[in-house]
C-alpha cells in the first residue's frame, strides 16, 4: 500500500502549542522536514512579551539548529505569499492548525477570528486542490459538539455555541465539502482541553499551576465540570502516526484526540492533584462559567479502532511532568514565582 513516507507535509501553524509538538514529532518519528508556517500571532489578548518568549523558545530546538526544519513566518491570510509555498514545496499533505485558541479571544476579535479561522481556510483548501494535496488535516475541538453527556462520540450532533466553536464546526464543513467537490482526502481532528509544556499561561492547567507555584489561590469554576484533560505530548506523538497510516485506513474521518480516562476528571479533581504537587496551595470553588458547555470525556473509540496503541497520559503523570518542566523553564513566563 501507499504510504505517506518521504514527502513533503505543510504544518500550518507548526510553531504554536500543539503545532510546536506535532512539527517536532514529525522529525522525531519519521524522519521527515516539515515546512512550518506560524506568524506568531498574539490575537491582541494574551501577553505578547510570554507568547512571544514561548514562540521563540518553541522555535530555537535542537531539531531546527540542525537543519531538520524551519519555521517560516508568513501571515497565511497572503493568499499570494501562502501560494509561493505551496507552488515552491508541492506538500503532499496539509496539517492545518492555524486558528484563533478559543471563545475569549474570538470574543475580543471576531472580525479577525472570522478572516483566520474561515477565510485563511479556505485559502489553504483552494491551494490544496490546485496543487493536488492527497491529505489535508484539519484540527478541529470538542467544543463543537456543545453541551454533551460525557463518552460523547463523532457520530453525535453538533450545536455549537459561541463564535469559536460555530466556525471551528464550519471548518469541518468546508473541508467535506472539498472532499465532496474535488475528491480532496481528508482527516478531521477534535482535541479537548489540551496541557502541557510550552502552552501559555492563559489556559485553565496552565493558570491553575502557576498560581499554585506562586501561592496564589487555585480558582475552579465549577467544581464537578469534567474535562477530558489531554497532555500535548500525546497528539503530538498520534498526529505522525495517522499521517502515516496507509492510505486506506482511516481516510475520510473524524476522530476524538483526547486522553479519556477511565475515571472522569473535574476541574476540582485536577486542583487536587495540583496541591498535592505543590503543598500548601489553596483552592476557592466558584460558580461555574455559564458561557462554557457543559463538557465531558470524548470516546476515543473510533481511534483506536484504525490505531492501535493510542497513547493516553493520565492526568496525575501529565500534571507531574508539566510541573516539572515548568520549574526547569520559568523563565519564560512574565510573572514571577
């Protein structure tokens, strides 16, 4: 069979969080040069001193220092600029994560959101068809599914609510509708409440953790919210393996990414966990955020039925490692500890 082996993947926004890892895991487990595409992007709400930092601390990677990859900086709305790349490397597949990170950011900037997370995809989309891309990858989010019970599979309808889940849900309907049209391949991706090294200090681990290594105070809005708490690493190490699955397996489809533990995690079941790795912290329950769905754990049943070995790193592992790794980089952040 095919195989996607030695041929040129474009990373879209492979220098962000999840992008950083997938970029990087592409190196380390296929031996293959991705072309990175990141504007580094602030979206004009998080901390551009931090992001900045992180996006540089991302970037400068053994892997990159010895040539295994390079991160391009070009805004992927320059349609022209976008078309050079494409035109220049002939990307045989098109990992596309470049979006607005969530619903408080959209909310700040929807004008802008709506030209990134619709217009630069359709962009990548028409690229893709002209210059006969056999697999586009398209990371979506749980948050399309709205308010859901928890083990909550593809198959079940999606109401999403709010700007940034409406159109990370609309991107999934343009990417089939290329699929429909030009018979272009695809594979959709849903994540849900990813953590890890090297995200920002904006996300609820990352600022649960923090505040905790501060002695600051834990806040958990909603104490029985369950998360399906997901470490980056994980997708990171996944993404390569789908992209090279054979061409055959598992086309087509949409699959839950998330970690799904046997127990069902809560935003006060992880604050927990975090004390008892930083003794003394305290925690204040609060109300939860009505502007937030109702959440649970997404079945990963799907996955695992085309790949097998899914890995999955239990929340307490995850949090360990993450705490670890920021004590070692805490640099990087612009407040103290």
């Amino acid at each position: 069979m095919t195989r996607y082996v030695d041929l040129p993947v474009l990373v879209v926004g492979g220098n962000g969080f999840i992008g950083s890892r997938i970029s990087q895991n592409l190196v380390e487990s296929l031996k293959w040069k991705p072309i990175v595409i990141d504007n580094q992007e602030d979206y004009g709400v998080l901390d551009q001193t931090q992001l900045s930092t992180l996006h540089s601390f991302r970037k400068a990677t053994r892997l990159e220092a010895e040539g295994c990859y390079k991160v391009h900086n070009i805004d992927i709305m320059n349609f022209k600029k976008m078309e050079a790349m494409f035109k220049k490397h002939t990307p045989h597949s098109v990992i596309h994560l470049a979006s607005f990170p969530r619903q408080k950011v959209v909310n700040a900037n929807p004008l802008k959101a709506t030209g990134v997370m619709c217009d630069a995809l359709v962009n990548m989309l028409e690229l893709a068809v002209k210059y006969q891309v056999k697999h586009f990858m398209y990371f979506s989010s749980s948050m399309v599914y709205g308010d859901f019970d928890d083990k909550v599979n593809e198959d079940a309808v999606c109401n999403p609510k709010g700007q940034y889940a409406i159109m990370k849900y609309m991107g999934e309907q343009l990417v089939k509708d290329y699929n429909r049209r030009h018979g272009l391949q695809y594979t959709i991706i849903r994540p849900s409440a990813v953590y890890g090294p090297l995200d920002v200090e904006d996300r609820v681990v990352s600022k649960m953790l923090l505040n905790a290594m501060r002695g600051d105070v834990i806040h958990v809005n909603g104490p029985n919210e369950i998360l399906d708490f997901t470490y980056v690493e994980d997708i990171g190490k996944q993404i390569p393996i789908v992209l090279n699955a054979p061409y055959t397996s598992g086309i087509n489809q949409t699959y839950n990414l998330t970690a799904c533990e046997y127990d069902p995690r809560t935003l006060l079941d992880c604050a927990k966990i975090i004390k008892k790795i930083v003794p003394g912290s305290q925690i204040l329950v609060n109300e939860r955020d009505h502007s937030f769905p109702r959440r649970g754990r997404l079945n990963n049943n799907k996955i695992n039925m085309y790949f097998e070995n899914v890995r999955r790193t239990p929340l307490t592992t995850g949090l360990v490692a993450y705490h670890a790794w920021l004590k070692n980089n805490i640099q990087l952040f612009t407040k103290t500890v």
